[in-house]
C-alpha cells in the first residue's frame, strides 16, 4: 500500500533544514479560515495532527510578513493548563512560508523548551527557509484541504512511513477503516507532483554550529 513518498521525503528534508536551529520542536502547516493546518511536524502525536487556532505572535507574523521570536529567560510561573507549548516555552520563532513581500501561504513554528535566544541569524534563515518552503505548501494546501479530519491525520501518518496496521493503532480505528482512509487519501493526494514536493536541500544547508545552550 502506498505511503506517499515524495510527501515523506520533504519531511525529512526539512528535518535536516531544522538541525542548524536550536528546537525540541516544529511544526509546518497551511492557512485555512485563521487556523494553522499541519502539513508536517516533528514528533507523532495526534494533537499535531489536528489544525488549532492561530496565536496572536502567529497571527501578527502573517499580517507583517515577516518572522517573530519571542525570546524569554524567565520561566512561566503559570504554564497552561495541559502545558500548551506555544504558551510555556521561553523560546518560539514563528516563519511565515509564501514568497518574500506576499501573503503567506503557511507558517513554520518552532521551538525551544529551554532557555534559548533565538538571534538576527536565525530571523535571516528562517526568511529564507520561508520561501523555499512556499512550492511545497501551495502544492499542498489544495489536495490536503479536501480531506475530512480522519484523512488528514492519516495523511501525516502516512508521511511518517506508518503502515495500514500502525495508522490503526495510533487512531484507535479497526484495520479495515484504516485500509479505506489509506486508499481515500493516497486517491486525493495523488494528483500531487513529486516535484512540487522536491525540496532543494542545497539552499536549505543549515548552518554549521550548534545552537543548543
């Protein structure tokens, strides 16, 4: 059964973009009607499988095109309740994705959940990672947009290299329902080139130091 390979490998390729930054973790997604929804993240679980409200730095980041970190090396006396990490983590950089002075298409967020100081370098990478992201997201955006819920959570499954019988357990969903959402979203996604996919890895060469304190 197919696992949407080209999807797959923009994921790691991104990954790989990633390792210059200071992060524990990421996440990249499309805009629909002020929400952010995932395109792909770091780390399976089903709460970054699902879309969620913009935040107000997220939201500001759109309007002004243009990425913005917050910076704190005090800890949240108060962390939220089920320790929302857009809320609690001293350090967020938040990357419109579109092409430089346009609308943004989509956001990449990350973090840091030590005490971190995301600098005027990384702001710099992270404008250029915002643009050579936008193919892959307007590529996206479309296809992903026409599934449901369930497909869209198997869709990032899918981009993990999940088996039918794994995307059945971390859904809690019997095998045969798992089997059909598979075919349904492989059927929707399929029209998707591989080279709208193509990240070109040689302009997303992170940097070669370390950013972890």
């Amino acid at each position: 059964m197919g696992q949407l390979p080209q999807l797959q490998q923009a994921r790691h390729r991104l990954g790989l973009a990633l390792n210059g930054f200071c992060n524990d973790r990421w996440v990249l997604g499309y805009l629909r009607a002020g929400w952010l929804q995932p395109i792909a993240a770091s780390e399976v679980s089903r709460r970054f499988l699902q879309g969620r409200p913009l935040m107000p730095l997220a939201r500001r980041a759109l309007y002004e095109k243009r990425p913005m970190v917050m910076n704190s090396l005090i800890e949240n006396p108060n962390p939220s309740m089920g320790y929302d990490w857009e809320l609690d983590w001293p350090a967020l950089l938040y990357a419109p994705v579109g092409d430089v002075g346009e609308r943004p298409i989509g956001l990449l967020v990350i973090g840091c959940r030590r005490d971190h100081w995301y600098t005027e370098e990384d702001v710099t990478y992270a404008i250029s990672l915002g643009s050579t992201l936008a193919p892959l997201v307007a590529a996206l955006r479309g296809p992903l947009g026409r599934l449901n819920e369930s497909e869209g959570e198997v869709a990032q499954l899918l981009s993990y290299g999940l088996s039918a019988q794994e995307i059945a357990r971390a859904a809690r969903i019997n095998h045969r329902a798992a089997r059909e959402l598979v075919e349904s979203v492989i059927r929707k996604l399929e029209g998707v080139a591989a080279d709208e996919l193509a990240l070109p890895l040689a302009e997303m060469r992170p940097r070669r130091r370390s950013f972890r304190l």
